[in-house]
C-alpha cells in the first residue's frame, strides 16, 4: 500500500473498532444481527490513501458525496475490490460520469435523474442499483423536492416504479437524511413506513440507507440497512480534495 502513514492505519482500525461496537450494541437493542447492517465509509473530503487504508481493514463499501471529487477517486483506487456508493445530490449533467464508476447511487429523488442515469448506464454495459431519496423534513410537501433532495414520502412508490422501468436500473430500496434540529428517531420511523410500502410492491427493493455518524444507533433501531459514515471512521478533517 503505497504512501501509507502507520500511525494513520492505527488510527482507522481503532475508529473502525468503534463504530463496529457501536453497530453490534445499537443491533444488540434492537434485537438484530450485526450481519443486518452494513457500514459504508463516506470518504469525501479524505484522500484515497484512506480509501486503501479501509479496504486494507475490511471495508469494501466507500461512499461519495461529489462527483468531482469520487471520479478520480474512484479511478485512483480501481484495482481494489470495491462498492463504490453515491450519496450526495446529483445534478443529471453528472449522470453519465457517475454510472461510469458508481454501483449504487443513494441519491434518486426525480424521474429525470433516474432516466438519465438509466440511459448512461446503458450506455456504459452497466447496471445500477438505485435508492429512492426520501424527504424527511416537516416541511416536506408532495411534488416538491427538499432542498437537500428527496422527494415527499406520498411521492416515493411512483419514483420507485419509474426506477424498476428501466432495464439498466434495480431497484434497491429508500435512502434519506435525518432532519437538522428534529428527532432522527421519529423521522427514521417514518422512513420504515416508506420502506415498508415500497418493499410491499418490489420484495426485492430491502435497503434503508439511513443513519451517519451522529444518529446510526436511532437508524439501525428504526431498520437502517446500510449507515454511511465519515467522520466517525475517519475523524474531522479539512478538505483534502476536490
């Protein structure tokens, strides 16, 4: 692993240590297996030498928030065995460049975006599993994206079947973000009862991205199957790239 920092490595295996204790007791609570959950390491910000230093440790999940900065990112670390996760919002001018490297894109929240990356995809000879991003936010209305994305929860089984059109496309299951200033619990709850109804149409479509590093355990409580984790895992850091 070349230009490699030791002291950086200890450093990410104990943070690695902890959140797994984290996960192991929030699934103890709640009566899940750890092997339910899994921890995707947000990256952005950090350089890709972290990158090799979390595969080195396991981690086969890393995700993006930024197409600018994941692009070289992920071309830089191409030869590691790795799930590459877009969770930021995306703009339909960087669907062709993303379904280039992303296996799973979080962040779907608009008909036109889900078309675009179905169409650029196909292009590619890839397939692209897809999240529905869901607007947790109170003042969430239908028909309206939030304004860090999402769409209304009375909006999310018609985004779902526009994604499971699209022969290039798979439906995953529902992503979203806690609300600022609310109670990640409550709105966690609610994103289940998304979840619920669209795993009720597409069985197959089981993920529930939810939960960082701040509210993982009221995610995984609340059925969170993936929690996207940067600084917890990788500490606070000034912006390296991008």
């Amino acid at each position: 692993m070349p230009h490699v920092d030791p002291a950086r490595v200890e450093q990410v295996r104990a943070n690695l240590a902890a959140v797994r204790a984290r996960i192991e007791q929030a699934c103890a609570r709640a009566g899940r297996a750890p092997e339910e959950v899994s921890l995707v390491a947000v990256t952005k910000t950090y350089p890709a030498d972290d990158v090799r230093i979390l595969a080195s440790l396991g981690v086969r999940d890393v995700g993006e928030n930024r197409d600018q900065e994941a692009a070289p990112k992920a071309a830089e670390t191409a030869g590691l065995d790795l799930t590459w996760h877009f969770v930021g919002q995306l703009q339909t001018n960087k669907a062709r460049s993303v379904a280039s490297y992303a296996d799973v894109v979080h962040s779907v929240d608009r008909t036109r975006l889900a078309r675009a990356l179905g169409e650029r995809a196909a292009a590619a000879g890839r397939g692209l599993t897809c999240l529905v991003q869901v607007n947790l936010d109170d003042d969430s209305r239908a028909g309206v994206i939030g304004p860090r994305g999402g769409v209304d929860p009375e909006d999310a089984l018609a985004l779902a079947a526009d994604i499971e059109a699209h022969e290039s496309l798979t439906l995953g299951g529902v992503m979203a973000v806690a609300p600022r200033g609310g109670d990640p619990a409550e709105a966690f709850a609610r994103l289940h009862g998304v979840a619920s109804r669209v795993r009720d149409r597409y069985p197959l479509a089981t993920v529930i991205s939810a939960g960082m590093s701040a509210d993982l355990e009221s995610a995984i409580e609340r059925g969170a199957t993936h929690v996207r984790l940067g600084t917890a895992l990788l500490g606070n850091r000034g912006p390296i790239v991008g």
